[in-house]
C-alpha cells in the first residue's frame, strides 16, 4: 500500500526503533531481556530478533510469575515492559531474587512502556529495590500496521474503558494524537460521538495547553495543520452493534475464525502447507531463546500490504474472494507457461528474472486459497448460517422474540459461547433490552450449556451496558429503532462484486460507526439533507446537515475549533502549501474492526483525490475479543 | 581610539600563531589571596572559579581562625558567593558543563551545588570509600571518577539521578602509587562509556566498566596523563622528563619531546586546544609545540592553569588570561603581509576612513573573491576580543556587502548582535570570558541559565529579547522563585506582585513557584500561587506535600492522568484509615473504578471492603464466587459457594442468582459422586455437558438422573442425547427413537441436520419425510444426502416442472434419469 500523500507514517516506526535500539545501546555487552507478553506483538513490528541481538541481546525471557533463575541470565537484565503494577511487582521480585546471588552483581535496567509512572516507581521504592534499577522511559505509541492504520495495539482497552472504567487508554491515546499534532501541526477540527470520546478531546485539548508550558514553545510551534482537515473520534461504546455482527470481509472473516494478531496469523500447517519457516523475529521464537512454542509448531503467516494479493483480497466481500483467486490462478498458470514462448537467451534472461516473483506469487496464492478453503467450510455450515440470519433479522429489525427459537437451540448445539452471547448481546443494544422472562431463561440457558462461572460473564456484561432488561427507548445508548431509518443503516441491494456502499462489509448493513464519519466526510453520499457550507471553513463543516439524524446514536456530540494566531496558521500555509486535498483523521477509541477499515478505505478510494483517511484506533477488536473481555479468566 | 596592533601579543609555533590575551586584571585587589594555599577549579565557558583553601601546607598566621569555605568567583574576580564548609577534607573540586559545583570529600561523599547560591544535593560513593578513602577525582562534563584509597575506580555518570558504579577492578594493590591518572570522557570513547588511564610502575593500565587493559610500557614511570579535548590524543610525561604525545589506542606515536628541566618536574600538564600541550610549574608555563619547548612564561607567583575547550586560562596574582591557538581566519587576515581577500578588503575600509580612492582599487582587486572576504570578515570579528578591531572588521564586512549585488545579510546581523552579548557579558561586572566557540558550544539558552545562576534578571531578559529566545518564561519563574524565598513584604503583596508580572507571559509555570514558596515554610502563598498554575497534573505532588489531599485527588482527576490518580490514592491508603479513605474514594467515581480494578487485581481483601461499605452485596458475593472457583481443592470451593448464596440471600433482589449458586454447588456433588462410581473426570463440566459425557458413554441411568435433579428439560435433553448418538455412531438408537417416538420435542429437522453432517445419507433419509415443510425444502433435504432421485419424485408429485428439470441435470446415472423420465411420464399420464 502506498504511503499517505497528506501524511507519511513511515516515520512512527522508524523513530520507533530508533529509541528501542538507543535504549538498548546504553547498557552496555550481552544482556538479557526480560519482556512483557502483551508487548511481545508490538515490539515484534518494530524490530527483528536478529536486529537485537546485533545489540547485544543474547536471550529474551517473559515477565511472568515466578523468578527467572539467575545461572540462564546475563550480568546485563533489560527489562521491557508496561508501566503496571503487576509488572512492577514482578520486577521487584526479580530484582530481589538476583541480589541474594553471591557474586551475582546483576545490573538492572528497566524501560517502562510508554513511560515513566509515579505508581511504577512508588512500588519499587516500597519492595526496596528502587536503588538497584536503572529505570527509563520507552515511549512506543502508535504502531503504523499500515501505512493508513495506526494502532496503539491496547488490547484491552476496550475492557478498561467499559468494564473496568479505568481510564488510562484515553489517556495514552491523547498522548499519542498530541504527538501527531506536534509533528503535522493542530487538528483544526475536533469532531466526535459519545461521552468518553469527549473525555479525549477534552484531555487532548487541555493536553496542547501543557505542551505549551511543558516545553516552552512559542504561539508558531503548534498552529493549525494545513495538511489535516479535522479529526472524527468515534467511541466503540456508541456503536457496539458493529463489532458484535459476524465480519464478512475477507481480512474480516479470517480474524473472526483464526484470529489475526498484529497483523499476523497463526495457522496449522495442513491448512496452508509447511512452507519456508519465517526469518525469526523478537516476538516468535528461536531455537537460542528459552521461549519456545509447547503446541504443535504452526505457522505464522504475515498479513499486511506487503503481500499483493492480500492487498487485493483483504477488503473484499468473501463472497468475491473464490473468483478472484480463480482468476489470479488462471494468470499466474499463463506467466508460467511464458517459458515456452521463451527462446532466445534474452528472452530467458527476462523470463527468469520475473520468476521469484511469480514464485512468491505463486507461495501466497497457495497460502490464501487454503485459507479461504479453510473458512469456506465455517460459512458453508448451517451453525454459522443460523448465526448469520439472527444477526440479519435483528439488524434490520424484526421481531426479537421470533429469534430467541434459534438462539436457544445453538446453545442445545454447543455453539462456542462467544458466539452465542454475541447474538444475545447484540439482540439486547439492538432492541433495547430483552424481555425479563426472555433474560432470565437465556441466562439459565447459559449456565447450564456452559457452566455456572457465566455468573459472572452475565454480571459483566450487564455492567458493560451489553445485555439489559427492556428498557425505555430513551435511555438506551444508541437507539437504533431511530438511527437505523435516519442513517440509512440496512441496505437492501447490496452488489458485492462491485460494490457502491459500505453496507457491502456485511452484506447489507452499514457500519453505524463508519455513517457517522460519512456525516461529516461525505454528506452527499448519504443522499440526505446536509446543506453544503459556502466558501472556506475551518476543518469542513462538522456535523452541519446531520444533526437531527444522529440525535438518536448515545452520547455527547462535539465540534470543536482549534484556532491558532492568524500569522502562525499562513506560516504553516506557507511552509506547507495550502493543498486542495484534505485529510481526515478518524479515531477509534475502543478499537475497531477490519470491517470499519474496510469501509473506511472504501470511502477514502471514493473520494480518492479529494480526502485521503488516516484510521487510528487503540486496537483492533471484533466480537469474540468483546466477549472474552467479560468472560473471567480463572485459573483453575 | 588609537588603538593597538591586532597582533599584540600574538607568538609564532612552529607554522601557527598562539597569543595569550588579558582577560581580566586587578583580581582581589583590596584583599590579595596567595593562590598556592588554594585548590582552584574554573567552570568551563569562562563560568565560576571556585577557590578552597588546602591545608596541607603552613602558611602565615592571619589572625583569628576563619570559618573554612568554598568561594565562588567570577572570573574577574567578583565574588559570587561564600559556602560554609564543615565537612571535612576536599579531595575533588569540579564543575559539570551545566555549572553545576562537585565537592567529594576524603570520605566519600558528594556535595552537588545546583545554582551558585548554595542549594545542593548530596549523596554518598559507598563501595568502602567510607574507610578506604578517596585519594584524587577527575572531572568530565557531566560526571566523574574516584580514585578511592584501595585503588578502585568509581564512576558517577549523572548528576540529576546519581548511581556510583564501580569499575573494573585494576587489581592494583593499595601499597603501589598510581603515580597519575586520567579518564577519557563516554563521548569520545568506542564503548560510550568512561575509561581511565592509570599510570602503574613503568605501564598503563586502560579500565573500563568491564575490564582492565595492560598497555605493558616501559617508558614509565609517567607522571603526568592528559587526554586532550576531542579525546584523540593522550600526552605523557615520564619521569625522565619526557614528554610523548600518542593517539588514545596508544597505537600511534605522533611526537616525543625531551623538556628537561633539570630535574623538577612539572605540577601540571593539560592540553591547550587540541593543538599543544601545557605544562606548568609553580611559576612557570611552558607550551610545547611538536617539536619541543616553544613558548615559556614566566610568573611572579603560583600560577594555576585552568583549561577550557579551546585554550587553556592561566591564573596568577590578581591576573587571568587566556592563551589559545589564534583562530585560522584571524591568523589569515592580520598576519602580516598578508594577501588575503579579507585582509584586502580590511585595507579598503582603512583607505575609506583616509578619504582615498585606493579603497576602490582595493575592491576592483578582489571583485571575484569579494563574498568570500566579506564572510571572512563577519567570522573574523566573532573572534577578535579588541572591540576597535571588531568594528573596523564588520565596517569592512558592511562595505564590502554594499559593493555585491546581491547579498544574505542575516549571517551579518546575528553576528552583530552575537558581539553585542559577547561584549556585554565579558565586562568585567559579569566577568563571564567568552570566546565566540564556547558562546557557540554553550548555546544562548544555557548562557541565560548562567545569568540566572548569578541573578542577573533583568539583564538575562534584556538578552533573551535581544536574541529573540524563548527563555522568559524561565526567567520570570526563576526571578519569582527568588522574591518569594527573599523578600519580607505580606504574602498577599508578594502573590499580587509575582501575578502582575508573570500572568501577562503565556506558559508560565506557577507550580515551581509554589513549590519554592511551600518549602520556604509559606503554605497560604504556596496555595494561592498554585491556583494559577495552568497544568492540573502538575499541582497533584505539591498539594500532596501540602496534605491538601483532596484539592490534590481532584487535581489529579481532572488532569486525566491515571498514574497520577493512582498515586494519589495509593498515598491516600497508606495515610488514611480505612473508612476515611473510603469515604474520600466514594463520591468520585474515576477513583472508584481505579480504586476497585486495581484491588481486583491483587488486594481482593481491599476490594470485598470496597463493595461492603459501599452496599454492593451481589458483587462482594462475586468475589467469593472468584475465590470458589480459583480454589484448588472441592470442599473449598463449595465452602466459598454456600458463603456466595448466602451473601445473595441477604437481598430480595438476587434470588434468583443465589439459587444459581445453589444449583451449582448441587451440581458438583453430583459430579464428585460420579466421578468416584464411574471413575471417569466429570468435575466442572457444565450441566449440559455433564449429561452428554454421560450419554456418550451409555450412563443413561445417571444421565435421567441428573435430567430429573436438574430439571433439564426435554428440548435440550433430546437434542443432548441425538449428539451423543452421533457421536457415538450408534445410528440403531436413532432409528429405533424415530420408530418408537410419534413426535419429538425438538422436531425432526435436528435429526436430519446432525445426520446428514455426519455423512450418513441413510439414515437421514428416514427423517425427510418426517421433517415435513414445503415440496421445496423436502426437494433440498433429498438432495443434500444424495438422493436426487427422491427429490425428483417430491418434485413431479406437486408438479413443479421446473424443479425437475433444474434436478434432471444433477442425475448420477442413465438408470436413474430412465427412471425419471418414466415417473414423469406416468404423471403426466395422469
């Protein structure tokens, strides 16, 4: 995928390992780096393993209970982790574990991702062992996975954000937008939905005052970019719905049955072939490090632009993706038989030299048709089928009570859980509750086809909002009896070779998610009354035209302005150039699905040469990742 | 003016031009100090000297005994400040690059005087230096090394965060003298961490963190070490009197000169520039040049010789002065005769001022290299201290840019106002010496902070607009700091003054203000002072110290930092009783929820407190209900069940949960008897599942038992026991049920699906009919098992001619299309 026109995020990772390989540079000889699990997958897309040992890394170890014996380690122990105070507990034990080594004389260097916490330090001065540790800061926001898609790789934030109220991803994701801010210049427009998403606004904008302050910069430092029109903050709490349907984009579909994990997916080799072991990198193992697989050796497949076809397929309806296989095989089969045609040396020459890569084609068609076959065989089962129709008819509305037959009966099939409180939950934000009777039988139903400890998942998700007793209208979140007519949110005809709206992600029903930046984006699209605002206005014209149709979706609306000296904002035209292209910058807080990136491409091709988007979001989620975000983890 | 030559004092070495200039004169006038009782040491770019009398030789009686102190200086001699010192032996006097004052003392610990007012940090080396002492220190710019009594090297690298390491070990018994040493800074070192050259019998010892290097000389025993500037040349001096000058891997020799002295040796030897060495004995600097002895100077008393990046500042009775390599581009112009462009073009400005038409001739001469001589004037000047010659070398510059066409004057102005701030501070009531490259190296900003240091307020603001630098802010706060630790007027009038003056500059911080103001025990000014400080986050520990504990968890809230917060609160927890502590949490509800997932987390004691006090009884009863199910052993675990019910009951409104939880504790019973009569793992398997497992290895006996105790009901029963067939491939049951069974409580449709998944076409067959539907549903059912033939006969029963001509197509065989076409025939007949 081609870089950003507006705005090229190649840089992210650049700087990214910069900072990791500095750090690493400081501690001087071999050492040992102990890592924390949920950042193996970040530091994974940043750096190769090879690219640390050539600094010095010898052998890398999890942050995990129970002390890492001390003979397996390096005098050297670099410690890369979340600033949680789990992980500060984990390292003080460690810490004091080491110094009762005689002779041991370990240095302990800890970087805290992304930065520097009071509460990290506090914990380590009340273990004792704050004198022992060298600590530094290393500050890994966003992970371009695309050179459109920046993500935060948070994964549990959208557990924190509603489950836990605990705030801290809104936080990292002020910082974070604050950071692009002072490279590309002030989002002149701060468009979004839903209370937290305003939470982050605001921080955001308080935050560019700090800055100010903080670093003592001038009214020049941070005007209005001329290359960002506006940002659109989308909250996943206004629009659960999304990621609750079964995804039905290819990339979409792949996640829902194998689950992609930072951009990468593990597969049994009998679906795709053995195939060339992949160069080794931080986060998988090696046969040096002590970190090793226990299950059976799978396969990990990179799924990103640099893979053509995948380039191609990875946005499509799955319904298109067999044809287009079928067609890519057919050619790549000519470009083969190309050598007979071959007959000078010349003509050799040329044929040989195109070969690695038709190979490589040839290597990731193999791979992408076992795929395909592989979730071919889900969407052909009536399981999933039955699954399809509930989400289809509960989206467009029909009566509830005529779906609860079917949802009863998957459980009697031993349908996973997730996919059966998906349909229960998405039944619950769609029609405003369930009846009690109907609550009360399901979650009867529950316990007994999947164990009493659902207690507490059904507990969790009615804290979360998810799976509530009828309720007026009023006080749903979203209410999608409304917003399903206003927003155009069921679309009938859906043409899925070709598609002429988003609605095509899921075969006919559009992103609410994706509606609301079309409100701001794309007012015509939407073939509704949104006036057209005359002459130039900052960042576009917000919400204008949309306001009554989006009364209906939960939370708090916002438009807000950043202005900045007026001899700053031609500074910046100046030094930039005033572009007629513009770009939007939309932010999921709470995560996002392939299907929403899929959608938003779409837009952004539309409008191509008009508006470019930039997708950045805390992480990528789907409905499983939702459920299992209530579903507790309990160690027997 | 008539002013002097340019070349005054200039002295040739070997092809290049050194000059030593008179910075200040008249050092301690009134008060005259015999500088050989003194330890000096001279912060770099020109900044403070700092003076400590020694006590290791006699000296005159001078009355009645004064305190001992540190004296702060400028280098003009202006004095700066007097610290106290009672802390016994100095063994180190040394300046970081940001002028910051290191004092080690014999036992190990290490004064760090942050500003040249007095307040500092301290802390100590350890590693024994308490009873080993510490014999010498040597300084870079931003750390340094001890050299302790056991002839063990420690390493302090920062100063804001000190950690004292221990370096390798040299193994150097304590009985051996190191007769000298030095240290080579991180920056110019391949490890990027400090080494040091210990000077061991005839050798040199190299020692990083990690280990010790034997360069295995002879030439030894060296007495003096010293590694130049940029860190690529080592001097030695041995004691036969020899100087070698070598690259710093002692790979290479580049020069070895004999001084010969007769005898005594040096007390010092440090580079001056990168370019010559600098020996010094008590009253007598020598330079050597590559070749030898090339410039001697002679002194009526101690000198002291201070080095600075580019020269070397020599120090003696009541005089500075600063001896450096002249600068390329001045040698180039006012060497004489001297041909130069520039050079010329100074001529032209000479025969201006003279009214003479030369000054054209002049011009006319140099035409094409007249940009070139015009730059060289405007860097010339930054380097030439008279400032006669300064403006006679910018006038040259100015009337050499009026004759271009087209010309960038900007490199001009900055130069202009460079001298202006030059001049200004190299007067000798500031007495800061700066030449234009430490100006260059020091940075404008870092020259503010060294005003500020000084408490040169308004002068630093003069500057700082002067140069355009966005340092106000920070001299705002520094000066407000100071008014509010000094002045004694009311605290109101103190607060209105500081806001007058500071709230009309954006991005001010109040907070530092505060903090000074809190710390000089004035609580109510430190209050007020923090209402205006704009940042919520950065309120949050002040207000702590201040215990103004709520004021500080809004603070802290508000700025949405939850570090912060959690600090807060776990400062709050430890502070407060627990109640208290509660009742703070309660109405704030960000706390709460971090309060309570943090708890979560690892203090679920805390947590079942949260809920208790809070009335949250369904989910304190969860917690046990989490406790239940991590539990390790069965009696547990339905101990902590009961205790969840009964938590439950306490309510009407979780009645029904709490029969969940009682049901559930039944149903493991249930399955710890059957585990022990059928011997086979049952425990914690859901209800459902319990009864499959059951039905798949034929218990039916204790699967209708736990149907009838569980009230499974009958859908979910059939639908159990049809997957268990299945599963166990027992398709005789299922025909048997289907027989025997008119109706079934889930339908048919199941039967036929499970069946027809597990590829068992006959059996399913028996269900199409039963399954009932329309024509075409029934059509599909024969189909997907295969059997086209029935779905033909569905099809030409009700007469949908059209189904079966679409099914015609999918016939296996000539027999079965022949046995179509007869049906259809016979129908058609009909």
């Amino acid at each position: 995928m081609a870089p950003l026109e507006g705005l090229n995020t190649s840089y992210l990772k650049d700087q990214s390992l910069k900072k990791l390989l500095n750090l690493l540079e400081g501690v001087r000889g071999k050492k040992s780096l102990v890592l924390d699990r949920a950042l193996s997958g970040s530091v994974g897309l940043i750096a190769k393993f090879s690219t640390l040992q050539d600094y010095g890394v010898d052998t890398i170890f999890w942050l995990q209970d129970g002390v890492i014996e001390h003979t397996k380690l390096q005098k050297n122990v670099v410690v890369l982790c979340n600033a949680t105070s789990r992980n500060a507990r984990l390292v003080a034990a460690q810490v004091q574990a080491n110094s009762t080594i005689p002779g041991g004389e370990f240095e302990h260097s800890v970087f805290l991702v992304p930065r520097r916490t009071l509460v990290f330090e506090k914990i380590l001065e009340e273990q004792g062992v704050l004198g022992d540790v060298t600590i530094g800061e290393y500050p890994l926001y966003f992970i371009p996975l695309e050179p459109d898609l920046l993500s935060l790789e948070l994964e549990s934030s959208f557990e924190e954000l509603y489950l836990r109220k605990d705030y801290t991803s809104i936080f990292y994701s002020a910082k974070a937008l604050m950071e692009l801010q002072q490279k590309f210049g002030l989002f002149p427009r701060i468009i979004g939905k839903g209370d937290l998403a305003w939470k982050l606004a605001e921080t955001l904008m308080r935050m560019r005052n700090e800055v100010v302050v903080d670093e003592g910069l001038g009214p020049l430092d941070l005007a209005p970019s001329s290359i960002i029109e506006n940002i659109v903050i989308i909250e996943r709490g206004v629009d659960p719905v999304t990621p609750l349907l079964t995804q039905l984009t290819y990339e979409g579909l792949i996640d829902e049955t194998f689950g992609i994990k930072h951009s990468k997916v593990e597969l049994d080799p009998t679906i795709i072939g053995a195939g060339p072991t992949p160069a080794p990198n931080a986060a998988s193992s090696s046969s040096n490090t002590p970190i090793t697989t226990t299950a059976t050796k799978k396969r990990t497949v990179n799924l990103d632009s640099s893979d053509t076809l995948y380039e191609e397929l990875r946005d499509t309806n799955f319904t298109v993706v067999g044809n287009i296989l079928n067609k890519i095989a057919l050619r790549l089969s000519a470009d083969y038989e190309g050598r007979h045609q071959a007959k000078t040396v010349t003509e050799i020459r040329q044929f040989v030299s195109k070969l690695s890569g038709l190979q490589q084609e040839h290597a990731s068609l193999k791979v992408h048709t076992g795929m395909a076959e592989e979730i071919t065989k889900t969407t052909r089962s009536d399981f999933f089928n039955k699954c399809l129709e509930v989400q289809q008819n509960l989206a467009a509305g029909s009566d509830p009570s005529s779906q609860n037959g079917s949802i009863s009966e998957l459980m009697m099939r031993g349908t996973p859980v997730e996919t059966v409180l998906r349909l229960l939950t998405l039944e619950s934000v769609l029609c405003n509750g369930l009846r009690p009777k109907d609550l009360d039988n399901f979650k009867r139903e529950v316990r007994h086809a999947y164990g009493h400890q659902h207690i507490l998942t059904l507990d969790a998700l009615e804290k979360m909002g998810l799976l509530l007793p009828k309720h007026p209208a009023s006080l749903a979140r979203t209410n999608y009896n409304t917003v399903r007519k206003n927003l155009n949110l069921i679309v009938d005809e859906v043409n899925e070779q070709d598609p002429d709206d988003i609605a095509y992600v899921y075969s006919g029903y559009a992103p609410l998610s994706i509606r609301l930046v079309q409100c701001v984006v794309q007012k015509d699209a939407l073939g509704l009354a949104g006036s057209k605002g005359k002459g130039h206005v900052t960042g576009g014209s917000g919400w204008r035209g949309f306001e009554e149709a989006i009364r209906g979706v939960g939370g708090r609306t916002f438009d807000e302005i950043q202005s900045g000296e007026d001899k700053a904002v031609r500074a910046r035209m100046i030094l930039n150039g005033y572009n007629e292209r513009k770009l939007t910058v939309v932010f999921f807080l709470g995560g996002c699905t392939f299907t929403e990136i899929a959608a938003l491409r779409f837009l952004a091709k539309k409008d191509a040469g008009k508006r470019e988007i930039l997708i950045c979001t805390t992480g990528i989620i789907n409905g499983d990742k939702m459920m299992k975000a209530a579903i507790p983890n309990l160690k027997h | 003016m008539a002013s002097s030559s340019p070349t005054d004092g200039w002295e040739l070495v070997e092809n290049h031009f050194y000059r030593k200039i008179q910075s200040y004169t008249g050092l301690w006038e009134e008060d005259p100090l015999d500088l050989s009782e003194y330890l000096v040491a001279a912060a770099p770019y020109g900044g403070a000297l700092a003076l400590y009398r020694t006590d290791t030789e006699p000296r005159a009686y001078r009355g009645t005994q004064q305190k001992p102190s540190i004296d702060l200086y400028t280098c003009s001699g202006k004095p700066i400040r007097k610290l106290p010192w009672d802390k016994g032996v100095v063994k180190g006097l040394g300046w970081s690059d940001d002028e910051k004052l290191l004092v080690i003392t014999a036992d190990g610990k290490v004064r760090c005087y942050h500003d040249l007012q007095g307040d500092f940090s301290q802390f100590t080396l350890g590693y024994g230096t308490e009873t080993h002492g510490v014999r010498d220190v040597r300084f870079w710019s931003s750390g340094f090394v001890a050299l302790t009594g056991d002839n063990r090297l420690i390493a302090v690298s920062r100063y804001d965060e000190p950690r004292p390491r221990l370096l390798a070990d040299p193994e150097v018994p304590q009985e051996t003298p190191i007769h000298s040493w030095a240290i080579v800074p991180p920056a110019y070192t391949l490890s990027r961490h400090v080494e040091v050259f210990l000077a061991v019998e005839k050798t040199i010892y190299i020692v990083d963190q990690t280990e010790v290097q034997n360069q295995m000389m002879d030439q030894g025993p060296f007495l003096h070490i010293s590694v130049s500037p940029n860190g690529n040349l080592t001097a030695l001096y041995s004691e036969s009197e020899r100087v070698w000058v070598v690259s710093t891997d002692f790979q290479n020799k580049w020069s070895e000169v004999d001084v010969g002295m007769g005898g005594t040796h040096p007390i010092d030897m440090v580079w001056c520039s990168n370019d010559s060495v600098v020996l010094a004995w008590q009253d007598e600097v020598q330079m050597m040049g590559p070749n030898g002895i090339a410039l001697r100077y002679f002194y009526d008393d101690r000198v002291h010789v201070l080095p600075d990046v580019d020269g070397v500042k020599l120090l003696s009775g009541g005089k500075l002065e600063f001896l450096q390599k002249v600068p390329d581009i001045l040698e180039e112009i006012f060497r004489i005769g001297s041909t130069s462009p520039a050079s010329v073009l100074l001529d032209a400005i000479d025969q201006l001022e003279k009214e003479s038409p030369k000054a054209d001739d002049d011009i006319q001469l140099i035409r094409q290299q007249l940009p070139e001589a015009v730059n060289s004037c405007i860097q010339a000047a930054g380097y030439e201290f008279n400032v006669h010659w300064q403006k006679q070398l910018l006038k040259a510059a100015s009337f050499g840019k009026s004759v271009l066409e087209l010309y960038n004057s900007d490199e001009f102005v900055e130069m202009t106002e460079t001298l202006r701030v030059l001049n200004a501070v190299r007067y000798y009531e500031v007495g800061m010496p700066l030449t234009y490259d430490q100006y260059l190296r020091l940075t404008p900003e870092k020259l503010i902070e060294r005003l500020l240091n000084r408490q040169q307020h308004l002068f630093a603001l003069r500057i700082s607009e002067y140069l355009h630098l966005a340092t106000a802010p920070k001299i705002y706060i520094h000066w407000a700091c100071l008014k509010v630790r000094h002045s004694s007027l009311p605290e109101d009038e103190i607060c209105r003054t500081i806001v007058d003056k500071l709230s009309s500059q954006p991005g001010i911080s109040f907070e530092e203000v505060a903090r000074t103001a809190f710390n000089e025990g004035r609580g109510h000014l430190a209050t007020q002072l923090l209402n205006y400080e704009p940042r919520a986050g950065k309120q949050v520990p002040l207000l702590l110290s201040m215990e103004e504990d709520d004021i500080a968890l809004d603070k802290a809230i508000e700025s949405g930092d939850t570090d912060l917060i959690q600090f807060v609160l776990m400062h709050l927890k430890k502070k407060l009783p627990l109640a208290q502590f509660f009742r703070v949490v309660n109405p704030r509800p960000v706390a709460y929820s971090l309060i309570e997932s943090e708890a979560r987390q690892d203090d679920r004691e805390l947590l079942k407190d949260l809920y208790y006090q809070d009335d949250r009884r369904a989910d304190g009863a969860y917690v046990v209900l989490e406790e239940a199910l991590m539990a390790d052993e069965l009696p547990k675990e339905l101990d902590k069940l009961s205790l969840t019910t009964k938590l439950l009951s306490d309510s009407k409104l979780h009645l029904v949960d709490a029969a969940a939880i009682s049901e559930f504790s039944a149903l493991l019973t249930f399955q710890e008897n059957l585990e022990r009569i059928l011997a086979s793992p049952y425990l914690h398997l859901s209800l459902n599942d319990t009864a499959l497992q059951l039905l798949k290895q034929n218990h039916s006996t204790q699967a209708n038992k736990l149907k009838s105790e569980f009230k499974i009901p009958d859908t979910t029963y059939t639908y159990l026991r049809l997957r268990a067939w299945i599963h166990r491939r027992d398709w005789p049951a299922i025909e048997e049920y289907s027989i025997k069974n008119k109706k079934s409580p889930i339908g048919w449709v199941p039967f036929f699906e499970e069946l027809a998944n597990a590829k068992q076409p006959k059996v399913a067959a028996l269900f199409v009919e039963k399954c009932g539907g329309a024509p075409r549903e029934r059509m599909e059912r024969w189909e997907r098992i295969g059997m086209v033939v029935e779905a033909c006969k569905v099809a030409i029963q009700v007469g949908d001619w059209a189904a079966v001509e679409e099914l015609k197509v999918k016939l296996k065989n000539e027999g079965e299309r022949r046995e179509v076409e007869r049906l259809v025939e016979g129908k058609k007949r009909r």
